[in-house]
C-alpha cells in the first residue's frame, strides 16, 4: 500500500512493490532528479494556483487531475481494485490523512506565507515522523543520535521561524496551517501500516483507489465552503492541472519505480532536495525575499531530518551495513 504525497508535497509512504528484472528505459538517477523537480515545484504551483481560485478548489483539481492518472495507469495495467466495506473505509480515513486534509492545509496556508516557507515546513515530516513513532511503534526505539537529531530539527524549524525576532514578518496562522499539513503525514502513514498492510492488492490499485477516495471527498466539501468560480483564469488553472498530473499523478509513478529499484532508504532522500528547490523556484520566479535564518534553518532541518531517519551501523557475520527504521523502510519520503 502507498500514499499520495503532497505537493509533492511530498513524500509519500511507499511499502516497496516487488523488484523486477526488466531494466528501465531512463537511468534512475534521471528519474530522481525528476522527482525532486516535480515535488519541488509543487509549492510554486499551490502559490500560483490560490491566486485564482480558493483553497479547496485548488486542492479538488489536484486529486481531480492526479487520479485521472493514476486510473489510466491502473487500466493500463489492468489492476484489481480493492474491494470490502472495511477496506474502503479506511482508505477513506487514510485518503483525509494523506490528502485531502495536508492537501487543503498547504492551499490555505499559500494564501499567507511564501511558497519557499512551505516548502521548508513540508520538510519537518521526519521529525513528526520520528516523534510519533516513539509512542505509537513499539519497534522505533529511541537512540541517542535519532532524539539528537530531533531536537536539531526543531531547533532549526525555529531559526527559519526567527523565533528570537518574536516571528516578526510571519504570518502565524498560516505557518501553523503548513506544519499541520506536515505533521498529517506520519500519522497517516501509522495509520496505513496498521490498517491497510497487507491487503494483497498492488500499490497502485491502493493509491488510485486512495485518491478516488479524496477526491469525492473534497467535491463533497468544497461546495459548502466556497462557490463556483465567476471566471477560470488560465494561468493558475494550468497550474492546478500541473499539480495534480505531475506532482501527485506522475510523482507517484516515478517514486514507485525508483523504490522498486533502489529501495525505500534511497528513495526517501528525495525529501531533502524538495525544500531547497522549492525555495529556489519561488525566489527565482515569484520574487520571493528570504532572511539569512531561512536557508540556515532549512539546512538544520534537513541534518536534523536524516540523523532521525539513521541508525547505528550494525556489523554482522556478512558485514551486513544500517539497517533503516521501520518508519523508513515502508516511507521514503516525502514529499
């Protein structure tokens, strides 16, 4: 079972689909940078696509546009969907959690904080990830370098935050609103490891079916909050578009493959590419303007993000190497 990530954001869930002998046509290291392009951009797209329509409009079109090809895929493949009231409703639970909610979280929090802040916000995952882990899974034990590497990760979420400033220049709800959205992801993926494991559908079926699922839930919502659009601007339109295609449709079938090929551990990294070109993008072509503390800050959230996701090298008879947390080895980011 996977999950959708957001704007790429990001990373999704992934429980490794098995490997296969056919080698691809693209080189996988083609198909990460690709990713982390599509995940990074994201922002970029959510920014420009709240410019002309609201925040739960941007966020149905995106799932709208991603299932569109999820289930080309599916059909392609001739994939079994899933079947059972139970699973159903849990992937209901799982599609709030996983989408629809972090999904609508980042549209709104756009409104009111840069793209590049969201875009670091997006990568405080890992840490939610490792602390919830610690009360929720029992095999997550706690070491030394994993809790130092949490509070180096919140110790950098506040120098991007400028605490000392008294976050001076940051609008609070809307940096809250991206933090939330970051913080749904792992108890999501929790969620989907205890419930929905093991169901002995692909994980493409589980995915598609996943998004199918929060898309009619948001076409459900969104009409009691917001109301149709008196005109349908090009420009954001195209983004939303983009968002859903690329950065939920073909992100998801990048990072599938890439997880088949070299594993979840390798996978995961490109959560720490997303931040950096996402503050890139909205610098560069939306004008963004960013302090000393928010590049400092990211690259402390990023160290702090891989130590939590690290273990100590563990030699055995065959000098075998790290064995990843559990979190990480059915998760490789975000994102």
């Amino acid at each position: 079972m996977s999950t959708a990530t957001p704007a790429g954001t990001v990373s999704a869930p992934v429980i490794a689909p098995p490997s296969t002998t056919r080698r691809p046509a693209v080189d996988w290291r083609v198909r990460f940078i690709l990713l982390s392009l599509i995940w990074g951009f994201s922002f970029l797209l959510i920014k420009v696509g709240t410019e002309g329509y609201a925040p739960f409009q941007v966020t149905f079109g995106r799932l709208f546009f991603g299932t569109a090809v999820l289930a080309a895929a599916i059909a392609f493949r001739r994939e079994r969907l899933p079947r059972g009231v139970r699973t159903w409703g849990r992937l209901s639970l799982a599609a709030l959690l996983l989408n629809a909610a972090p999904f609508s979280l980042f549209a709104y929090a756009e409104q009111t904080i840069p793209s590049t802040l969201a875009g670091i916000c997006n990568a405080t995952s890992p840490l939610w990830g490792m602390a919830l882990s610690l009360v929720a899974l029992s095999e997550d034990r706690p070491t030394r370098r994993r809790v130092a590497g949490l509070g180096l990760g919140f110790l950098g979420v506040l120098t991007v935050l400028g605490v000392w400033q008294g976050f001076s220049g940051l609008d609070f709800k809307g940096t809250a609103m991206a933090l939330l959205a970051s913080l749904c992801y792992p108890v999501g993926w929790i969620y989907v490891r205890r419930t929905l494991a093991g169901t002995g559908n692909s994980h493409l079926a589980m995915t598609g079916s996943q998004l199918l699922v929060a898309t009619v839930e948001l076409a459900l919502v969104t009409p009691l909050f917001t109301a149709l659009p008196s005109s349908f601007p090009v420009v954001p339109l195209l983004a939303v578009a983009a968002l859903g295609a690329l950065g939920t449709g073909v992100a998801l079938l990048l990072q599938y493959g890439l997880v088949a090929e070299v594993g979840p551990t390798t996978g995961q990294m490109v959560t720490y590419f997303i931040p950096v070109i996402a503050t890139a993008a909205g610098v560069a072509l939306l004008g963004e303007t960013i302090g000393w503390n928010t590049p400092v800050g990211a690259v402390i959230v990023l160290a702090g993000a891989a130590l939590t996701q690290s273990r100590p090298r563990k030699r055995g008879p065959s000098g075998g190497g790290e064995r990843p947390s559990r979190l990480a080895r059915t998760s490789p980011g975000r994102r």
